[in-house]
C-alpha cells in the first residue's frame, strides 16, 4: 500500500467536510493595544510570497 495514500484520502475527507461549515458568521476580533515601547521588527523579503504561504512559522 502506498504510505501516501491514507494521507490523500484523509485531506480529501476534510476538504467534502469543510463545505458543509459555515462561512462568514465571525464578528471582527478587537485589536490589541500595543504599548508604544513594544519591540518593532522589519521583515525584508526577496520573495514576499514566500512569507504570506506560510505564514510566520519560517521567521
């Protein structure tokens, strides 16, 4: 059997899953208040893309 093939069938499982959710029914989250001494980052980016697919988990 293909190891792959139980993680296929699982992402599709999920995905026939999803459809029945409902959409758009969360309110706007408040923003936080941040202190204007709180740490300041630059993040600079050759391949911004590559930062919006994943996220923050690479920083």
């Amino acid at each position: 059997m293909n190891p792959y093939q139980h993680l296929a069938s699982e992402y599709a499982r999920f995905a026939k899953e999803g459809r029945s959710y409902p959409l758009g029914t969360f309110g706007p989250l408040p923003r936080p208040q941040i202190p204007p001494e709180a740490p300041k980052v630059l993040i600079f980016s050759p391949h911004p893309d590559d930062e919006v697919i994943i996220g923050g988990l690479a920083l």
